[in-house]
C-alpha cells in the first residue's frame, strides 16, 4: 500500500510540473475594445499591426467592435468592474492579464509592449476573460493532498485492526 501511495504523489507532482509547462508555451490573451470610427481606436489597431512580427509569438489579439454590438460593449464593462476600472470608461479599452489601457498614444503602446512581455513570462498568469490565476496547479495539489490524507488515514485503521 506504501508503493501505491507514494506512486501516486509521485504522479501527481510530476502532472503540476506539466501543467506549468505547458502554460510557459500558450501565448497570452490581448483583449482590444474598440469603436468603429474612433481615431484613437485606429491608432491602436495601426500599433498592433506594427508589432505583430515581433510580438505575435507571444500573444493573441482579441477585438471586440463596442460601438455597434451591445453584447462586445457589456463584455466589456464586466472587465472594467472585474478589474477596478471606470465602467463608464471609453475606448480603445486594452487588457493585458490585470493591467488595462484607456485611451492610446505612444507612451501607452510602449507600455502594452512591456506588459505583454511581462505577463508572458510569468508562471502564474490572469486571464480576465476566465479570471482565474492559473489555480489549475494549486486545485491538483489540493486534490493531491486530500487523496494522501485519505490513505494515509486508511493505512493507519488498517494497521490498527491488526
């Protein structure tokens, strides 16, 4: 019973080491709400295509037209609430893990570079359209701990009767 219960720590650690892998690999998501018609909406969607080759291994741009689609637009206000900010706020609205851009002008592009870097290399990323902090590791080493505990009380009943 002692091999079965070390086994499966040793699997369950082995799955966490995995999981966070395969996470440094998966490209972030950008989140970019925009206006059709908006100047500023234009300038960043030139901005995003101007750092494309360089950056496109490290993200995915997600656009969301809020102007004419209530649905984008109400999207988009649950992620300025979800993240503190104005929910009145305006566009171009940016999201990159917590941070969030309103508005655009260069010094603002220079910034979503750095946080698309940023967010990139972390092991424990946000993704504000499932909100969750990566807790896929911490939920499998709960579940890990419990099975343990379980056998561990199971082991010792056992040898109790005997």
């Amino acid at each position: 019973m002692k091999k079965i219960l070390i086994s499966i720590i040793i699997c369950l650690m082995m799955l966490t080491l995995n999981v966070n892998a395969a996470n440094a690999k998966d490209k972030i998501n950008v989140y970019f709400f925009h206006g059709d018609g908006c100047p500023h909406c234009e300038n960043a969607t030139k901005f995003f295509d101007s750092i494309k080759k360089e950056y496109e291994k490290y993200y995915n741009l997600e656009k969301y037209e809020v102007w004419y689609n209530e649905e984008n637009s109400n999207l988009m206000e649950k992620f300025r609430k979800r993240l503190g900010d104005d929910p009145e706020g305006g566009v171009p609205y940016i999201i990159v893990g917590k941070k969030s851009f309103s508005g655009f002008d260069d010094s603002i592009g220079e910034q979503i570079k750095e946080a698309i870097e940023n967010e990139y290399n972390k092991s424990k990323r946000y993704d504000v359209m499932t909100a969750k902090d990566d807790n896929t590791v911490g939920i499998i080493v709960l579940v890990g701990l419990v099975l343990v505990g379980i056998g561990i009380c199971y082991l010792r009943l056992k040898n109790n009767e005997e």
